[in-house]
C-alpha cells in the first residue's frame, strides 16, 4: 500500500523567547514493513540542523531558532510504501540490543493482575504476547475512534484521573501500548513504544497513532495494537520508537511550549 | 582485619622506622620544639593566600572553610606504587571496556557475570547513551580511585568515582604548601612531581576531541556556578590548564554545534569538561527543570560534534551494587584477575548472609546503594544501638538496597595533633586520566581522619588532607 502523509505541528513559546531547541523525531524508518518513496521535514532552519541518530535508532534533527516570532511551524510529509507483514518486523540490525528494552521507566508500569497469571505460561511467547494484548483490550475496554494527536502525551496517571471523573474517558492509545509494554517487561519480554500514523480503513481512525512492539526470540520484533486488538497491517506507518511515549515524541523541546498537532493520512 | 592493631605506615611494631619513611624521621628528629606548630600556622596562612576554601551547604553566605592540612607528609615507596599503579590501570581498563559493552551489545550481562536487573534497571544507566560511540572509545577519562590499605601488601579499593571526581586542586595545592614549608625534607629524598596534573589534564582531553577538530581543541570545564562546594577547583583546573571556565547560560548549541559566547562573537567548544552531574547537563534530554545545564548538548555530543568528560551514564560503573562485581569485569575483559582486592561486600537479599549480617551488625559498616559522601551510612563500631536497631529494620525491609562491608582498620600515618606527633587513620584517592593514553599522578590525596581513633576522612566530618609523596628509585 502506498501511503501519503502529511503531519503538520505547532509550537506556541512564550513570547519573548531568545533561544528555542527543538528535537525532532519526524523521520520515518525504512524497514522491513515499509520503505520510505520520498520525505521531508520543513521548519525555518533546518538546513543548519543537527541530523543524527538516537539511543534507540531513530533519525533526529535538532534545531535551533533564536527569537522566533509567532508559532514555529513544522511539516513533514511524504509517500511510504508499506507491506503486510502481519505485525512481524524481523531482526533488522541498526537497533540497540533488544534487552534495553527490559527496562522499566515510570510510564511503563503494569500492575500484576495484568500479567501475573502469564507469568509461568506454558505457551509460546508469541501466544502470550497475544493473550496479554487481549487482556488489555478487556482491562481498558475499547477506545474512542477518533485520532490521537494530544493523546500522544497522554500518561498513565492522566488516565487514571480521567477515569475517576463522572464520565470516565476511553484510556488513549498510548496508554494500551504502555500497559502492554510494561506487563510484557514483567514477564522479561523486551517490549517497546512505538509512534506512527495510520492510514484509514478497519480499526484506528486515520491520523497519528501509538502501538507497542514486542521482541520474540525466533520472529524478532513483532508489534501489538491492544488499543485494536489486532497487529500493524499495511495501513500502519512506523515513525519512531522509545523506551515509552516521552523518549519516541515527534518534538520535544527547551522551553517547552504548547504542542498541537494533526496528521493527514491517505492511502493512495 | 581482625588484628586490633592497625597498620602504621612509618613504624614496624618493633618501633623501628619503616625504609620509605626514614628520611622524613630523620628530618622530625631535627625539628627544634613547636617547628611544627609554627609550620601549621604558616600551612594555614598559605592555603587562605592561595584561596582554596570550600563552601560549607547551608551556612551562612561568605563562611568559607579551609580544609585541615597536616604538615607531615604521607609517604608510599617507589616498588608499593609500581604495584599499586598497576591495579589501578587494569581497574579503569576493564571499566571503561565495560562501560562500552553495556552501552553497545551488552555481552557481560547475556553471559550472566552481571545481572542484567542489576544493569538495566539501575538509576544510573542512562538508556540515552546506547550505541553511541565516544571518542578512543573512553567513557569515563577522570577517575579517582578509593583505596584503604590495612596492611604492608594490602591494599583495598573502596569506591570506584567515575563521575565527576573532586579534590584533584587539594593535592595540587597540598604539595604545593608543602614545598614552600620544608624545601629542605625535598632535598633529602626524591619525590615524584605532581605538579604536571593540569597538563597532563589538558592533554587527555585534547586527545578525546571529535575526530572533525582541526587544529587545537577549544576546551571548555562546565561548573554548576559559584555556589557549588568545588567551584574554586573548577576554576583552578581552568586556569591551569588555560581553558575556558563556564556556566550553562555561557553555552549555546546552534545546528548541532556548541558554541561559547564571547565578546568576540561566538566560538565553537570541541570539549567540555563538565562538572555538571548528568540529570542536570541538558534539558532536552535529562531533567526538564534543569537551569544549570545546556538545551541540545546532549544531542551535539551524540551527534559527534563535542566531547563530553565523562560521559554521561558512567555512574553505573560505580554503583555501590555494581562495585561487588568488578573482580568479575576485570575477568571478563581482560582475562586477568584483579590485581586489587575488593572489600568483602555481603549481599543481603542472601538470607544466609543477611541473617549473618543482622547478627553482626555492630561490626559491620552499612552503605545505601545510591548513597555518596558519607550519607545514609552506618559504622557500626562507632554507631549507638538504637542506629544498629535502625539499620537493622532497614535491611530487612529493602535488602537490595544496601550493601554490607567489615569495618577496614586503615592504615595510619604519623600526623601533628597540637604540638605533638600521633598516628591518625588514612585513605587515599588517586586520581586517573583516561585518553589516548592512561596517565596516573604519582600518589593522590591522603585524606586523614584528625580524631583519636576516627576512621571518617570525609572534610565534612572533620577530616584534612596530606600531602602524598610517591619516592623514585
């Protein structure tokens, strides 16, 4: 499938600002899932950017902007040819060991009534890994169809206080992908968060989206969607991936503004 | 160490002088009465010239201390140091060879020689650093080693520093006081310079500059400011070694580059010795409430751009959990046994070794984990029962989270107690230098517990320096 994205975001500073930094991972991988046909990433400076990769092999452009007047817009855009490969990504090389990924970090904390009952599970990884995603989806229930742009931030305990509120909200995708991330480290599974879009179709709206992906010995990587109870198919577009959703943003930045965004998808 | 005695460095049991020291017993012999209290007062009048104080937290602003210094120096043979010297490279060797391995594919902890628990989800590991590759491959290039020695051939090494090591200006300075106070005790022996320090400092650090510097390297040393305990050492290094001394605000990162602001226009930093911890170096990657720190170093560094000494994540080298397994690393990447011992350290999630543990505790000494500077420590010969109960209860709610040494009777050295000549309990840290090449400075700093008895050489606890003679052959 031929996927044409355009993800467009807005940075509002302070006014005032002499010295914005941004840290940008809006580049989108080359893999065994998909190959990326063009790409680019526009935002004033760019040609002077840092360009290098992270801990976790995503590519990065840092930029700087001295006295920036008004929002600092970014774009990045382009076509990716993707494949089905039911989920499974193989052993690409290029990537930290995958044990990193046993690392728990306070986003990726699951309590053990998610996963306690896996612990000495006589099933293949890879049925447990289901079996868990299946778990989650019954834990959070289904999530509200619409895209995820703020969500992206969203944390565990933000979930948490949304649904102690009178009409508690659907737990956002990056939760789903936190909860599995942090049961599957509880049971030694390398587990990882990853960012990216998705095209329209059966399952996740259209737009930016979060997933997690989960290391098994014999197939390598392999992702899960437990937000959608299904595997990244075709209409899934990989941009970055991190220990969780901090370390796998597509901008961070000093100081810290107010973020929005939105990603237009398209099969074409 | 169950022999009450400890081992005197300048006196045999039998009261005869010991080879190392008989020139400088020969020199006391000679003193007329109160030479030395009249050298004390001078040492004092000197250290407060030369401006080496250091802050105490949480005193009142402007009270500046100055730390004890005792005017008879500490004196380690030419073949002890040879030996000495040895152990202490092959240790930052195989550390630096481990910090690599556990940054890239991590082949000690799939061998299981160390947890890999113990590795991964530790406070100091920092993720960020995976699969960057620093320049000659060095991690940590400043290290002061703790060593305690108990007997003629016994030496132990405490405590790895490989963060951000201080007190490298006291030993400087002590052997400088030294040399204006008894120029006639240096010309009875030979005693090796110390005094190149911030040369050879300088050298290492040009050595690990980015591949990409032409020309010679613009060295930056980064210090916290002026309310930091060390910031006079900071600045001392800089002066010495002719390098930029700045703050975070005095750095900037543009297009990946660091640059220093001066009223020349900006100049670009090609390595930084940053005396800045690691959560604090660069909001955009570690604390977002940094203000001490520089938004993009990080990123500069990983993007070859600039140096940073040490590099970040080096702490977990010298984690408190990790220093049990040393001998083990020094194995794996050298295949040499350690040529220094380790402290016997008893693992307390070990219910035999615990319940040994909480039965002995009254002789034993107690450290937390993630401590440092003598806090959340118990000394068990000098601790009341109640601290015993204390600790007790504390190691059997979070066993992991301590570790458990014997009490080390450290050696001690003569030194002036009012007017007269008393053995004191010493320690001694040796300061490393990792970059093209391993360069050690002959000796270190003594520290010197000033208290009948004490085994506490921390300056915050009323411990001093002395300078540290290393004799050539």
């Amino acid at each position: 499938m031929r996927i044409d994205i355009e993800h467009k975001l807005t940075l509002s500073l302070q006014p005032g600002t002499v010295h914005a930094v941004l840290h940008l991972l809006l580049t989108p991988p080359s893999g065994p899932s998909q190959t990326v046909e063009s790409w680019s990433v526009e935002i004033a400076g760019i040609g002077n950017a840092g360009r290098f990769s992270d801990a976790y092999g995503n590519a990065v452009h840092l930029v700087n902007q001295s006295r920036p007047e008004g929002d600092i817009l970014v774009a990045a855009r382009g076509v990716i040819s993707t494949r089905d490969t039911n989920g499974v990504l193989g052993k690409p090389g290029g990537e930290p060991v995958p044990s990193l990924y046993r690392r728990v970090t306070p986003l990726t904390k699951a309590p053990v009534t998610l996963y306690g009952k896996f612990r000495n599970a006589k099933e293949s990884r890879l049925d447990v890994l289901h079996a868990l995603m299946g778990r989650i989806g019954e834990t959070l229930g289904q999530p509200e169809t619409e895209d995820a742009p703020t969500q992206m931030q969203a944390t565990g305990e933000q979930a948490q206080s949304q649904s102690s509120g009178e009409a508690p909200e659907l737990p956002p995708a990056a939760d789903y992908a936190h909860l599995f991330i942090g049961a599957a480290r509880a049971l030694d599974i390398p587990a990882r968060f990853v960012c990216g879009y998705v095209a329209e179709g059966d399952g996740p709206a259209a737009g930016l989206h979060a997933w997690a992906e989960a290391f098994d010995d014999r197939l390598g990587w392999i992702g899960f969607d437990a937000s959608h109870q299904l595997c990244p198919t075709e209409r899934y577009v990989r941009l970055a991936v991190g220990l969780d959703a901090e370390s796998a943003l597509p901008l961070r930045t000093v100081p810290v503004g107010d973020i929005t965004q939105k990603a237009v998808v398209k099969a074409v | 160490m169950a022999d009450k005695t400890p081992f005197d460095e300048m006196y045999n049991p039998d009261g005869s002088v010991r080879e190392p020291y008989r020139a400088l017993a020969g020199w006391l012999a000679e003193q007329p009465d109160k030479a030395l209290a009249l050298m004390q007062t001078d040492a004092e009048a000197i250290f407060r010239r030369l401006g080496i104080t250091f802050a105490v937290y949480g005193s009142d602003e402007g009270t500046e201390k100055v730390i004890p210094f005792d005017v008879i120096p500490r004196i380690i043979a030419a073949n002890e140091w040879r030996r000495l010297s040895k152990g202490i490279e092959q240790r930052v060797k195989a550390l630096n060879a481990f910090l690599y391995d556990i940054y890239h594919r991590q082949e000690i902890l799939k061998a299981g020689r160390v947890p890999e628990k113990l590795i991964l989800n530790n406070a100091a590991f920092c993720p960020q650093m995976m699969g960057l590759n620093p320049a000659k491959g060095v991690y940590a290039h400043i290290i002061g080693v703790d060593i305690v020695r108990v007997g003629p051939d016994d030496f132990y090494v405490l405590e790895d520093n490989l963060r951000t090591p201080s007190g490298v200006s006291y030993m400087l300075e002590d052997r400088e006081a030294m040399m204006l106070l008894a120029p006639d005790l240096f010309h009875r022996s030979k005693v090796a310079p110390v005094e190149n320090y911030p040369e050879n400092l300088r050298r290492t650090l040009e050595s690990v500059a980015p591949d990409t510097v032409r020309g010679s390297p613009n060295i930056a040393v980064l210090t916290p400011g002026i309310h930091n305990s060390a910031y006079f050492e900071h600045s001392f290094l800089a002066d010495q070694m002719g390098a930029q001394l700045c703050e975070g605000p005095d750095l900037f990162v543009d297009g990946g580059k660091v640059y220093m602001r001066t009223t020349t226009g900006p100049e670009q930093v090609d390595v930084i010795y940053r005396r800045i911890e690691d959560d604090y170096l660069d909001p955009l990657t570690f604390r977002p409430d940094s203000m001490l720190g520089v938004p993009g170093l990080f990123d500069a560094y990983r993007a070859g751009n600039v140096t940073l000494v040490n590099a970040p994540g080096t702490g977990i080298a010298d984690d408190k959990a990790v220093y049990t397994y040393v001998p083990d690393i020094i194995e794996f990447y050298l295949g040499e046994k350690a040529l220094l011992q380790n402290v016997p350290t008893y693992n307390c999630t070990d219910e035999d070794q615990r319940a040994w543990v909480l039965e002995n505790i009254a002789d034993l000494v107690v450290k937390e984990v993630h401590g440092s500077g003598g806090y959340g420590m118990m000394v068990g010969p000098t601790a009341t029962k109640a601290q015993h109960a204390e600790f007790r209860k504390k190691i059997e709610a979070r066993p992991d989270n301590y570790i458990v040494q014997p009490t080390l009777d450290l050696s001690t050295c003569p030194t002036h107690i009012s007017g007269d000549v008393a053995p004191r309990h010493v320690d001694l840290r040796p300061y490393v230098l990792i970059g093209d090449e391993v360069r050690i400075t002959p000796g270190g700093l003594t520290r010197v517990a000033l208290k009948k008895g004490s085994l506490v050489v921390n300056s915050s606890q009323g411990g001093g320096t002395k300078d540290t003679w290393v004799l050539e052959d």
